[in-house]
C-alpha cells in the first residue's frame, strides 16, 4: 500500500467509523429550512445552518419553551427551587431547556421528568458524547421520556471551552424565556442572559433573598420588565406573559405581512 492509498484508506476508515456512530446514537440533522428545526431560533443572530439532534426535536416546535438555569455551584436552596420550577413546568406541559450541566440544571431537569415533562439540552460537542458524562443517565431518561439532545457541532467535535458560551446563544434562542435559578454575576449563566437579553426573550429569576449565590439574580432583579419569582403565583404569571407576548408578536408579523402584500 502506498502513501497515496494509505490516506485514501484512513479518510475511508473515518467515515465508516463516524456512519456508525451517527446510526448507533440516532443522530439526525435538521438545516435551518426544514421543519424539523427550531422556529425561534431562526431569529437570532448568527443561527447555525444546521442542528443535530437526538430524540424528538419536534417538542421544541411543539410546546412552549423555558430555559431554567443556573450555576454549577448551587446552594441547598437552590438545588430544591431548580428542582420545583421544573416540575411546575413540566405539569403545565412546558419544555425545559438547559445545557444538561451540573448544579441548577440537573436539578431543573429532574423535577420536569418527574412531572412527566419534555426537555430539551443543548450540548457544547457533538452527540456522540454526553458532557457532563456524569449526565449520561440524565440524557438517556430525557430521550426516553420524549426530549431531545441537540447541537450545533457534528457528532465527534470534542468540547472546547469557548463553545459553552456558543452554545449559551442557543438555550436561549430555542427558548421563549429564560428563568435563572442561582447564579453569582460573574458565573457562565451569565452569557444566557446577556444572549436573552439582545434576542429579545422574556427573563425572570428566583428572588435573590431565596438563594445564597445571588449577584446575577440580584442583577437581573434591577433590570426593566424582569419577572421576580417567589412562589407559583409569580411563575403562573410569567408563564402568562410569555404567551401574551409570543400572542403579540404573531400579530405583529401578520399585519407587517399583510401591509407588505397591499
């Protein structure tokens, strides 16, 4: 075998390697006009031509959606409320959104699967590995409870660091509002709410009295038109909110369409 072939033989050797892994986990691709991708995301800056997805992408176009998060560093507070706002969320059949990391968002995720709710992670790396790996149980109980695992990266990219905050743009662009648990200012929930915050999403947080670790939240609670969250009530009505608004905006646009036709 010469040099030449040898190539030929590795490049051959790749792809079969990565068909395999891409029939063994079920990943699929959606680009960005098909129907299987995400409508809101369709909207924000710099949306990735395409998406790969695990399980029932479907959902995220399906129910409304809420990215609830937080950081890895979560008190014993927090660690319950995570947990409570999933399951309200999950009961109300709204999809939970978060990027499947340790702390506020497990916890978030394990409450809506207890609820019988659907998730939706987005991960900084392709599908063909789960990060965390301590998650790996998480992942496999959202797929089987109807949920999805997406990326924007092909199926053997390895994580890097700078793709967390890429991937922070999509929770909250697939995502009609984003809900912060427990985060200090200085903490990567942080770049969600930023990206939250230029695309437009509805943004609420846990009372910052409720949590020990609670610069962000107390950051967000001074920003105009952020929803303060105590109890079920404050949660109900920002849910209330979300829809009204989402309400809005398709009026907005019919009439923009209709005025664009005459």
């Amino acid at each position: 075998m010469n040099a030449k072939e040898a190539v030929c033989y590795g490049h051959t050797q790749q792809f079969r390697e990565m068909i395999k892994i891409v029939w063994e986990y079920g990943i699929r691709q959606a680009d960005i006009k098909s129907e299987a991708y995400p409508q809101r995301l369709c909207s924000i800056a710099k949306a990735p031509d395409c998406l790969y997805y695990r399980g029932n992408i479907e959902r995220i176009n399906q129910n409304h959606s809420i990215a609830v998060i937080g950081s890895r560093r979560v008190s014993e507070n927090g660690r319950t409320l995570a947990y409570q706002i999933g399951y309200a969320l999950g009961r109300r059949g709204i999809n939970v959104v978060n990027g499947l990391a340790l702390g506020c968002d497990t916890y978030a995720l394990y409450g809506a699967l207890a609820a019988g709710g659907t998730c939706a992670a987005v991960l900084p790396c392709g599908l063909a590995q789960i990060v965390p790996h301590s998650n790996a149980f998480l992942a496999q109980k959202l797929l089987s409870n109807g949920g999805c695992l997406v990326s924007e990266y092909p199926p053997m990219i390895p994580a890097q660091k700078y793709q967390y905050v890429d991937r922070d743009r999509i929770q909250s662009g697939v995502s009609d509002g984003v809900l912060v648990i427990e985060a200090e200012y200085d903490s990567g929930t942080m770049h969600t709410v930023r990206y939250a915050i230029k695309q437009g999403r509805l943004l609420a947080c846990i009372d910052s009295q409720m949590v020990r670790y609670r610069s962000g939240n107390q950051w967000i609670e001074d920003l105009n038109g952020a929803s303060v969250i105590r109890g079920t009530g404050d949660l109900d009505c920002f849910i209330a909110q979300l829809r009204q608004e989402i309400v809005y905006r398709q009026v907005t646009l019919e009439a923009a369409m209709d005025s664009w036709h005459l």
